[in-house]
C-alpha cells in the first residue's frame, strides 16, 4: 500500500473500532494530519476521558498514554510504539523522589506531567508546563519540590514567593538550543517574534519575547499581529502552526529541536496498532489510584 492507501485504512479501522486517534504536537506531519485530535499530553488525555469512543490510540510517548489509561480507566488505551519513551521522564524514579521527599520533608512535591505514573504515585500535584506557575501559587505551602524538570522548575522559581528545591532533570531536545543559534536566526529574521517553551534553559528563556506551551504557542501565532515567528521547541509543531496560519512565517533556529522518541511512531506502525489492538497500556491499581488523584487535585485548581 502507499502513503495514501495506509491512511484510508487507517481511517477505516478506526470507524470501525470505534477508536479515537490522538497526536501530540511534536508527531510527524502525516500522523497529525489523520488524528482526530491534536494537542499537548494533558490536554489529549483530557480529551480521552471525554469521548465516547471505547478505544484511545494515544501517538505519543509512553507517560501519556499512561496519563490517558489514569484519567480514562473504563477504555483501552493503545500506545503503536511501546518504545517511545522519554528522557526526561526517565530521569526520575519513585525510589529517587522518596529519597529527595526526606532531604525536604515540608516540601510539597508538584510534578510535571512529563513523567511516569509511578513518579506521579509519589507526588503531591501535577502540572503541566501552562499551568505550572498557577499550580504552585495555589498551594498552601511555602516550600514545594519542583520535579522533573530543572528549567521549567526554575522558571516557575523566579515567579513564585515560595522556598523552591528543583529536581535536576532536563528534555535532551530544548536542552540542545543555544543562544547563538537563536542570534542567528534574529540577525537574519529582525522583525520576528521569538516564542520560547518553559522546557529550554534560562539563558534561552532570558532572550524569549514569549514564553509558553506548545498549545500557547498556537494561540499567540494565531492572535498576534506579528507574522514571523522564530519557534523554540520541537520541530512538529510546525505542521499545525503553519496550517493555521499559512499567511505567517515560523522558522526553526536550531537542527537539534527534533526528539527522537516523539519521530518514531510511523504510518506503518499505526496501522498495525489498529489491526492487532495492541500494545495496550495498563497501569497498576495501586499505582494508578494514587497518581489520579494528583492529576485530579490539578484539574481543580482554578485557571486564570
């Protein structure tokens, strides 16, 4: 079959499975241009505990197909590529936390949902890189322990009056960008916007006319007047952001911003998810009930 005939099969088996394909924003074009839904991780498991479909095929990584099988418990969760993890998720493990939990035991522990279920079973809260600052200001503590990201743990500390202990780890993909690469590409594009996610380091962040989530990143590009952007995270968001707007320009300043896990999930790889069901994604009771209840205790925090 070529490209065109896999899609319509695709397709087809999903009508007929009653299945809902969701994309992450960094999944290659072809796989976002047939998913019923795109989004960020959150945002796509929210989404899955919505529908009324009875299968959710999840074309990401393995933490979010897991944070769809915890906020959808009564649906199969589908995960093409089982090896497509996440290094920063990886850089953390239960053991770890606990460890660091008893170096600072008033500390309340908020989570990046960019992490396993296990991890989240050990924590306070969640929050995602667009809520992240809310989250912690909502708490009643002065202390809190931002894991698993260090820079989007100090970029929350620099806008928080609370005692911040960051756990040190770091997406390879934002970690690659450097400042010269991002001169550059304002020496060459003067006039252009530079939107930066919260996911890159300091000195990134530091030159960033806006900083966001990939989900924010969409909703600035559409609503500003500004029509060049230069884009500081990974290399699929382009797709949606150019269809939504074929009238702007969005350059990519650096080759680095390309993550491999989030590349593998292919066409082929998809169908043969839909025609053997599988692999599924479980997670342990035990496991699961603590970690929703931080995904829960997120969700009830109040948005701005």
């Amino acid at each position: 079959m070529n490209q065109e005939q896999i899609k319509a099969r695709i397709l087809q088996l999903a009508a007929e499975h009653n299945v809902l394909l969701m994309a992450h924003n960094y999944q290659r074009d072809e796989i976002q241009e047939i998913a019923h839904i795109t989004g960020d991780s959150l945002g796509l498991s929210i989404e899955a505990a919505r529908t009324d479909k009875d299968i959710i095929v999840f074309c990401g990584v393995h933490f979010m197909a897991e944070s769809a099988a915890l906020l959808s418990p009564q649906k199969t969760v589908l995960l093409p590529r089982q090896d497509a993890g996440c290094p920063m998720a990886d850089m953390v493990t239960p053991a770890g936390l606990r460890e660091m939990k008893q170096q600072y035991p008033n500390a309340t522990v908020v989570t990046y949902v960019n992490s396993s279920a296990a991890v989240k079973a050990e924590s306070d809260i969640c929050c995602t890189s667009s809520n992240a600052v809310n989250v912690v200001r909502s708490l009643d503590t002065d202390e809190v322990l931002l894991v698993p990201d260090r820079n989007l743990g100090r970029y929350i500390a620099a806008q928080v009056d609370k005692t911040c202990h960051v756990w040190e780890g770091y997406c390879p993909t934002h970690e690659r960008l450097q400042i010269t690469e991002i001169e550059k590409a304002r020496a060459e594009h003067p006039d252009a916007i530079f939107m930066a996610h919260p996911e890159c380091a300091p000195e990134i962040l530091e030159l960033a006319d806006h900083i966001c989530s990939t989900s924010g990143m969409y909703d600035y590009a559409t609503k500003s007047p500004a029509t060049t952007f230069i884009v500081g995270t990974e290399m699929g968001i382009l797709y949606r952001l150019r269809t939504q707007n074929p009238d702007k320009t969005f350059i990519l300043p650096s080759e680095g911003l390309i993550c491999p896990n989030m590349k593998l999930t292919s066409l082929d790889d998809l169908l043969k998810c839909l025609e053997t069901l599988s692999p599924v994604v479980t997670v342990d009771p035990q496991i699961a009930e603590k970690a929703r209840l931080t995904l829960d205790r997120m969700l009830a925090v109040p948005r701005d």
